[in-house]
C-alpha cells in the first residue's frame, strides 16, 4: 500500500508535532481543547514553522496543560501570566515564534491585566485564547466569559453577572489583530491561527471550546458531540434577557476576523531604541 | 377565447437560477422597464432559499392588460436560466414552438449531490448538453456568461450579461435597459454592469451553434477511484467521546462495549476527514493508500 497525500489535510500528521510519550493527554473526553490543539498545529505546519524555532508558552488551568504536549520549545507559566513571560522572552529571542495559549479565567481574569498591555504594546506575539466559559481545571467556578444564567460551582442559582466578549476588549486595548473561531469549524480555525501567526503584531485570536464534563454537565447542554455541534448557538455573550430585544441575531457570537490593521511593532521598536542609546543618545 | 386573446397580447418571461445569482435583480430590471413604456406588469417570485443555493425562480408577465401573475407550463416566451440545471428543470415551461431558451452554462452543484458517491467519482449533475437542448427548442442560447464577466472583473455581473440576451429578444431600445440597470446596481458596479449587458449584447450577434460539447463530461479520476481509506485508531487514546461517531456522514464508525471507537462499516468512509479532524484525542488517523497493484 503507498500512502497519498494530495491535500494540506493529507500531509500534515500531528504525532509529528506531539510528545507522544505523554499521550493520551488529561483533557476530559470530547473537550474541545484537543481540537483546538490540533488546529494550531495545523496552522504552524502549513506555515513550515521549525519545530525549534517555536516557543509555546502557556499559563495554568486546562489551557495551560494543551501547550506541554507540543514537542517544540514549551514554557508552562504562572496563572494569568503567560503574556508577561511571553513579552520577556519575544523580546530577548527576536527570532522566535512565539505563541500564547490561555484560557478564558487565565487571560481575562488573573491576567486580564496583561492581556490589555501585551495589546497595547503591540509586541509580535500570538495569543490564543481558549473560552470554554469556565475554570475547568481548579473545580468549575465562574469565569468572565461565563454565559447569562448559567450554573457553575461558584453560581448555584446562576450566574449573573454580565459577560466578557474578549474580542472587543482586545480590539478596544489596541491589538493589530483580533479574529474568533469556533473549533466546530477546525479549517477555518486553522486559517485564522495561520493569518494571526503571519500576522506582525499582537495577534490575538479566541477559541469558543467546549467543556462537557465541568460547564456542559451542570447546564444540561446535552453530550459532547451536541455541544459541538451548537458551539456557536448556546453561548450567551450578554444577559439572556437582552436577547429578546434582539430577535435578528440568531447568532450571538460572531466569528471571522475583526480587525486587521498596521501598527509599529513594539519589538522592533524596542531595538532601534537600544541602538540609539547604546550610541550614546538619549533614546528619543 | 379569452385566454387566447391575453395570450397574443402577453409577453411572459420566467427567469430561474440559484439563490444569490440575482434572479430577483433580473425580474426587478425587467418589471421596471415594461413599466416605463406603459405596460401592465405583473410578477410573482418565489425566494428565500436564496443564501445557501436554493432554488429560485420569477414569473414575469407584462402586455396591455395582465390578468394572472403566473406564468403556465408550455406558455413562457422566454427562459431565462442563470444556472445550467434549473434551466433544464423549467425547460417544459417554454413555449416548444416559439419560446427562447437563454441560459448560463456554468454548474453548481448543490452540497446534497455530493452524497452516496463512489470513490474519485464527481457529483452528479445534469448530463443534458446545449445541443440537446437546442432540439427541443425554436431558439436557445446557452453561454458561460459567468465567464465573460469574470473577463470583465466581476464574475457576479453574470446576471446582467444574461440580461443582454434577453434584451435581443424583446423589442425595448438598449438605452432604455442601461438606465433602469443602472438604478438597480451598486453605484460601484454601475460601469462593469454596463459592460456586461452590452457584451450579452454582442455575444448574440456572433452566437453559432457550437462545434463539440460544450458541457464537458465529468471524468472518472483514475487514482482517486482506487484509493482505499484506512482508519487507524489508536485505541488507548481514546476517551469515546462520541463525537467521530456522531459527526461521521456515512456513519462509519461506533462505539463499542468498552466505550472506545471502532469502525463499523469501512468501505463507507469516502475520506473526508472530519472524524480525524474533530478528534480531541488525535486517537484517528485516515490513511489515503493506493493498493500496490494499481500503484503500478
């Protein structure tokens, strides 16, 4: 039998890219996270990313863990701080590709904070946020991106507080470019990592990833392969009672890229300033 | 006799195509036109499939005095097919002894065709070609107007270089179609519009009938057809979440007492990989393989 690969899909084979000794990974059955996984492989394969040149660093919960099954150069971080090592390590290692991957609790939350500035400062790094609604690791709390009315550990009579959409935030904060995908859509998503890699800037791309044993459970939003399937459907970005006034937007959660724009990279930037100093200038 | 009367005074004019091609553009450009030379115009569509490739077709009518907005079978007086299959699926609503049959020869094949295939081999689609056509029609004019206005720069103007033919058969001066055609277009496209109509315009002048097929016959792939698709699982990996087994179109796969995958029916798999794909376990893999025997 002679193999054929034709396609893109046909030649990449992500055990290429894993630390198969540490297989099966942790994730719960049907976690999205996987999916999502597999996508940003995709995306540094087609891209012809050398495995040595890529530095994968990500923060704690279920997100953090996906980044140390890469076999490339993975860096496992503090909770909420995987742009802050991110930003140090892009900064002395220009020749890198670097590539953040975090949660919802672990960017928006604990690291909402530098999310804002790593989007402020437009450092050429990659963030890829996974927003599975919950903190799926440390027991199923509430998280910023927790729909309207749902249940978690921490909001037994539901959750009310309003929601987070993290696109919006980036954008407002200054990243060159935003996008969101639902890992559903695992082509797309794959062309959407590989544009925000591509991308120089902060590129910064969110996920709508799935938990069915922690969130998925509790909510009854049904089996693994449902809410898959109705990834886009059952998220909820603003109070559920706000959807009333809004009966054309059968679609809450836009997905695609959202901004697009050309900034001063801070990296580059950062160097020239260097430079002037080190010449005896007074950097300006 | 009053059907027959109405008949003689009224021109009717059925244009069908696949959603978002701009069949409703073409009837609007149309219904305005016979308006401004002071005819009764009636016309009545049906739409709203129209964003995923549906069907859509309108009755346009006009004349001195329109009684009925619906055009009946055998009646038409003009077919006007922005889609190669619709146009044969309405053929039976021109009129055999005088009708004009204009369409685009440009397929598009609807996502349920691609079902039940076998390996390598292409959707099905309508086998009927031009010069079929041709014999059962007085008229019939069957081009690639998506390719002329792609010539042109902008493929969706398609429907505006139909328009250009069917100007050649009704009896309304060119000048007349470019102004209400330039109501009806974005401001932006006005120009390429223009363009296109007026290049639907000279294609007639020069249409023959055509020498060989003008619809090629889908061909075979001669290695595609013997691929074999081979789903290695590795099963340790597995957490049986059931999303390959409820995602898989040809249900080819199951879980088995254990809760891990198995496959069920393998000469189903046609290879598309959503299973592997959709895998948060990257526990399958799909190996596209060509036998020996044919690799040869």
């Amino acid at each position: 039998m002679n193999e054929i690969r034709v396609t893109s899909a046909d030649k990449f084979d992500i055990r290429d890219w894993l630390r198969t000794e540490l297989m099966p990974h942790f994730m719960c059955p049907g976690c999205g996270h996987g999916i999502a996984l597999r996508a940003l492989l995709w995306a540094c394969h087609e891209l012809g990313i050398d495995k040595d040149k890529l530095a994968i660093v990500s923060g704690i919960g279920c997100s953090g863990r996906t980044g140390a099954y890469i076999d490339a150069n993975t860096f496992h971080t503090t909770h909420g701080r995987p742009l802050a090592f991110a930003t140090g390590l892009k900064l002395a290692r220009p020749d890198l590709t670097v590539i953040v991957i975090t949660g919802d609790g672990d960017s928006l939350a604990i690291g909402g904070n530098h999310l804002i500035h790593a989007c402020r400062r437009n450092l050429d790094i990659t963030c890829m946020m996974l927003n599975n609604e919950v903190y799926g690791m440390t027991g199923g709390q509430v998280s910023p991106t927790t729909s309207a009315q749902r249940y978690t550990t921490t909001t037994p009579a539901g959750n009310m507080e309003p929601v987070f959409d993290a696109c919006r935030l980036a954008e407002g904060a200054g990243a060159s470019f935003v996008g969101r995908e639902a890992t559903l859509q695992i082509p797309t998503l794959k062309d959407l990592l590989k544009e925000a890699i591509a991308h120089e800037g902060f590129s910064f791309v969110e996920v709508i990833s799935d938990c069915t044993e922690i969130f998925g459970r509790k909510n009854a939003l049904g089996s693994s392969p449902e809410m898959v399937l109705k990834q886009k459907k059952v998220m909820i970005p603003e109070r559920s009672d706000n959807r009333i006034a809004q009966p054309f937007r059968p679609n809450p959660f836009p997905t695609g890229v959202f901004v697009r724009q050309e900034r001063p990279e801070y990296g580059a930037a950062y160097r020239q300033m260097c430079e002037r100093v080190q010449k005896g200038g007074k950097g300006r | 006799m009053g059907s027959d009367t109405e008949r003689d005074d009224v021109t009717s004019v059925l244009i069908v195509g696949v959603g978002g091609q701009g069949v409703i553009m073409v009837s609007k450009v149309l219904a305005t036109l016979c308006q401004e030379h002071g005819l009764e115009v009636k016309q009545s569509e049906v739409h709203g499939m129209a964003k995923r490739g549906g069907a859509v077709f309108s009755h346009v009518r006009f004349g001195r005095h329109v009684h009925s907005p619906v055009i009946p079978a055998g009646e038409a007086d003009v077919l006007l097919a922005l889609e190669w299959a619709e146009g044969l699926r309405w053929l039976h609503f021109l009129d055999p002894e005088n009708g004009t049959f204009i369409s685009d020869v440009r397929k598009i094949v609807p996502p349920f065709a691609c079902r039940d295939r076998g390996r390598g081999v292409a959707p099905q689609y309508a086998k009927t070609t031009p010069r079929d056509v041709l014999e059962k029609v007085s008229v019939g004019y069957a081009l690639d107007a998506t390719g002329i206005a792609a010539k042109l720069g902008n493929d969706r103007a398609a429907n505006t270089v139909l328009l250009g033919i069917l100007s050649t058969a009704l009896s309304f001066p060119e000048q007349a179609w470019l102004d209400v055609i330039e109501r009806f277009v974005p401001p932006k496209t006005r120009e390429i519009n223009s363009a296109a109509f007026l290049a639907g315009r000279e294609w007639v002048k020069e249409a023959t009938v055509p020498e060989g097929e003008v619809l090629p016959v889908p061909e075979v792939d001669t290695v595609l057809k013997n691929v074999v698709n081979r789903l290695e699982i590795t099963e340790e990996w597995c957490k049986g979440c059931d999303i390959c087994v409820k995602f898989c179109p040809e249900r080819c796969l199951a879980l088995n007492d254990a809760g891990k995958v198995v496959v069920k029916d393998a000469n189903a798999c046609t290879g598309c990989r959503l299973c592997e794909m959709l895998c948060p376990d990257f526990a399958i893999r799909l190996h596209k393989e060509l036998p020996a025997e044919v690799a040869q």
